[in-house]
C-alpha cells in the first residue's frame, strides 16, 4: 500500500499498511540505527482478527478465503483516528476482510484496545476508504463487488450496494455524490447520504481498475483501454 500522514497532538506520523496485516505508525524524523538511519515506530496494531488465523488449534494457511490478509489499501487518517481494510491480491479471490477504525493518539503495540471500532462484515478489499467530512460518511468498497457506508465514528452500518461485480478500486467523495466503478466497466453515483440513492450509473464498455479523480471541475475516469475526462466544455 501506499503511506499515509497524520498529525496527533503536535506529533506528526507516516502511516503504512503492511503485507503482515499490521498498520504501523511511525516518526518521519530518521534516526541513526548503526550503519543506517530508521524510522522510530510510535504505534502498531494487527487488523488481522484471531478468529481468521487459527481454526481448532491449528493456522490456517494463507492464503486460504476465511484465512488471514495483508493490507494492501491505503491508511486514511481523520480527526485521530485511521481508518484501513484487509484484503490480498485479486489474483486469490474472495474471502474474509475486517475494516477497523484506530486511535491514533496510542503508543506502543496497541492492537489489544487500539480499535475504536471494527467491521468484519466487509470482504477481502484493495480499496482505500473515503470519508466525507460534511456528513462524516465512511465509504468503502470490497473486492467481491459491495459498496458499504458506515458512520465514521461508530461504525454503525447504515447501507450496502451490490455493484454486481469485482472492484479493484477505491470510492471517491465529491459534490454530494459517491463514485466508483467495476470490472464490468460500470460506474455507479451513488448519493453520499446514510440513505442509499442510486443517481446514475453509466456504462463504459471497459474495466474500471483505477479510482475516479475529481479536479477543477472535470471528473477523469480510466478504463482498461480509454482516458475520460467529463464535465462542461
């Protein structure tokens, strides 16, 4: 995955989700370790649940679909708190996912009473949360193709969309509005609000692996063969 940044109280953090399944927080600052320089770690925690490790005594063998993942999205840090979602390569299909929600003001190992909040109901993911901060709406999408939207600081489940096929890509928030597409080559707007609205959906006859962009007004969307950029001429 790529980094994330935060700042807690003064004390600014490099984010990253890593192929352990463990989100590090670490000082940006390099310190001298020997021969080199390192990153100090301020925080970890295991979104991996246990329950998706070990079954009657014994591992379960990665990278089994009710077994354990890595974190290959991207840590999104809001109001002292990251939010980041497990998941594998799509190459391995389906599985088991957990979405968790972390204090970011801990330090240490903090993966016993680090999660304000987690979401097992999520499956396997490569895509990064987005959150809209008018409403304080989570958005995520799951690589077996459902859109859920959560309540940022409880977790409280209020909808989920069956997009109806695979998504490698992450949701984007803007105007209102939800955007994302599928490998089926759909793009779906849906209403950013705790009631699901579908506003449109359009068909671009190619897979969408990539996450739309919004900037200046135009909305830019990559198909597997086309770049689109749509808005007033």
């Amino acid at each position: 995955s790529s980094p994330g940044f935060g700042e807690v109280n003064g004390q600014p953090m490099v984010l990253f989700g890593a192929g352990d399944g463990v989100c590090y927080a670490f000082d940006p600052k390099p310190v001298p370790d020997g021969d080199f320089s390192i990153l100090k770690e301020i925080w970890k925690y295991d979104c991996v649940p246990a329950k998706y490790k070990m079954r009657d005594g014994e591992p379960i063998k990665y990278p089994a679909a009710e077994g354990p993942s890595e974190l290959i999205c991207s840590p999104v840090f809001y109001k002292n708190r990251v939010y980041i979602a497990i998941g594998q390569d799509p190459e391995h299909g389906e599985g088991v996912g957990n979405l968790v929600c972390i204090d970011a003001t801990q330090k240490g190992d903090i993966t016993q009473g680090g999660a304000v909040w987690s979401y097992d109901k999520i499956n396997r993911t490569i895509s990064t949360v987005s959150i809209d901060p008018d409403t304080g709406l989570l958005f995520i999408a799951d690589y077996s193709g459902f859109v859920y939207c959560l309540d940022a600081e409880t977790g409280k489940e209020h909808w989920i969309h069956d997009m109806k096929a695979h998504m490698w890509g992450s949701t984007l928030v803007a105007d209102g509005k939800v955007f994302l597409g599928d490998e089926d080559g759909d793009l779906v707007v849906l209403e950013a609000s705790a009631e699901k609205k579908v506003l449109n959906e359009v068909f671009f006859g190619a897979p969408i692996y990539s996450t739309p962009v919004v900037a200046n007004g135009v909305l830019y969307v990559g198909t597997q063969t086309h770049l689109y950029a749509i808005g007033n001429k």
